[in-house]
C-alpha cells in the first residue's frame, strides 16, 4: 500500500521514515542493497550478524532466508509493531545486564530490550515506570536517556502481537545458508534452518 521508492525519497517535511512500519522494510532494502553492491565488487563475507530487525537481512546474506521470505518477516514484523505505537517507550542506561535485570524485577511493565555492551542496556516498557527509573539514576549520576522512538520494542507490549505474527510467518522454509550466521537472540552461532515463525517471535518479544 506505499512505495519504498517514495518513502526513502521523500522530503523531510512529507517523510513517514519514522513510522516502524516505513523505516523497518526501508533499513532492510538498504542493508540487501549495500551486500549485493559489496558482492557486485567481489567483497563477501565469512559470518552474517544483525541487531533486532537486522537479523533479517543477515539471515538473507546467510542464505538462510530467501529474499521473498526475508521481505515478508520486514514486513508483517514491523506492520505489526506499528499497531502499538505509542502504548511505551524507550531507555538508554549505563547498566551492566544484572542491574539493568534487578530493576524489572522492582518494575513489573519495563523489560531488558537489548544488551548492547557490558556496561549499556537499553530497557522498553511503559513510560510513567521508565521515568522513575531515569530519575533514580540521575540522582546517582548513572547515565540514561529517553530514546526517540514510538514503540517499546523487545517489552509486554509486543505480547498482543504473538498469534498474528506466527499465522503470517507460517509457511517460511528457511534454510542452513552458505554463511555462518549469529543469532543476537541467543547470542551463539545458529543454523539457518531455525528461523522458522517462532524464532522471529522470539525476535520481536526477547532481548
């Protein structure tokens, strides 16, 4: 119903590339764009490795998703996470993994969303629990920081999202691919045949 050519054209004034439902499948068509360019030039690589919605074009460059497969995971992925815009947010902390861990178990509606160093986690929840967090470590001086973003990805509120996804994302045949793939999911080495619907399921609601 909307054209990649004119979403990732349009000036900033008419530009949707926020919406998660725009900027997700455009983030894919850049990344399989940038690979094949690298290959047209006789640059491949030994190992594929994506972040979040990263991982599908990583599991494409693997050769575990074909490239019809990995536009449909962009594309009910982020259809489906654009249906809770606006229900939480985002927050950048200067937490190691077992205190960013330790405080949603104090806050019930704030998840670990991603672990991105071993001193930055990103949480994503309902915004009135991630302020009172963000005020706390202030007053301890630990960094935070609200992020700029509509969805409060890998948290409860992709939970609705479960059975919708896994009925769109049925019939994937994923494959073993050529390439060494790793999975931010698991944080290990994956074979490429187990990217079936509920992998991505996990994809979307783990950290």
């Amino acid at each position: 119903g909307w054209s990649l050519e004119e979403a990732m054209l349009a000036d900033e004034a008419t530009s949707e590339i926020k919406l998660t439902k725009v900027a997700q499948p455009t983030n894919f068509a850049i990344q399989y764009a940038l690979t094949q360019l690298w290959r047209s030039w006789g640059i491949d690589a030994e190992a594929a490795v994506g972040h979040s919605v990263g991982e599908v074009a990583a599991a494409w460059a693997s050769g575990a998703l074909s490239l019809e497969d990995a536009v449909l995971v962009s594309f009910h992925r982020s259809r489906l996470q654009q249906t809770t815009a606006g229900q939480g947010t985002m927050l950048a902390v200067g937490l190691a993994e077992d205190e960013a861990m330790g405080l949603t178990e104090i806050y019930e509606r704030v998840s670990v969303a991603a672990i991105n160093s071993a001193t930055a986690v990103t949480l994503a929840g309902d915004e009135d629990e991630l302020l009172q967090i963000a005020e706390s470590l202030e007053g301890e001086g630990i960094f935070n920081r609200m992020l700029d973003v509509e969805v409060a990805y890998h948290s409860h509120h992709m939970d609705p999202l479960h059975d919708e996804l896994a009925a769109a994302l049925a019939e994937l045949s994923p494959q073993r691919g050529a390439m060494a793939l790793y999975s931010t999911v698991t944080g290990a080495r994956i074979e490429g045949d187990t990217l079936d619907a509920a992998y991505w399921w996990r994809n979307v609601r783990e950290p």
